[in-house]
C-alpha cells in the first residue's frame, strides 16, 4: 500500500473515471499506459508522478489537475 496521498489520488482517479463509465482498459489505452500500471495507481500502490497524475487526470476531466490537489488538500 502506498501513502496516504497515493491512495487518496487513485481514489478520486478511479471516482472520475466511473463517472465516464470508462473502463480501466480505455482510461489506460486514453493516458498511453498499461493498464497493469494504471491498477496500481488506482490502488494507490505504485508511486506516481506529479506530470503523470496530469497526464491521467487531464485524459479523464476537462478540471484542471488543481482542483484535484485541492479535493485532497495538498
């Protein structure tokens, strides 16, 4: 398990994707990742970069990627 953060942002990537009624597969296929590596994200165990959190995040939602700093309080 990852920290507290990597957990809380595969949370809300996993939330805005169920809202496009995307699966991990095409989130994956959309942000030019596998989507073993996209599980791990999600799952909070993989330690993920600030410009790969953009590139996920900007693929799922037309919100910019501080507003999703802000929903987790960093």
């Amino acid at each position: 398990m990852g920290t507290e953060i990597e957990v809380k942002i595969g949370r809300e990537i996993v939330r805005a994707r169920r809202a496009k009624h995307w699966s991990q597969e095409r989130l994956a296929r959309e942000a030019g990742v596998s989507r073993h590596y996209l599980s791990e994200v999600e799952n909070g165990s993989r330690q993920v970069s600030v410009s790969m959190v953009v590139r996920i995040w900007s693929v799922l939602t037309e919100t910019e990627v501080g507003e999703l700093f802000r929903v987790l309080g960093i």
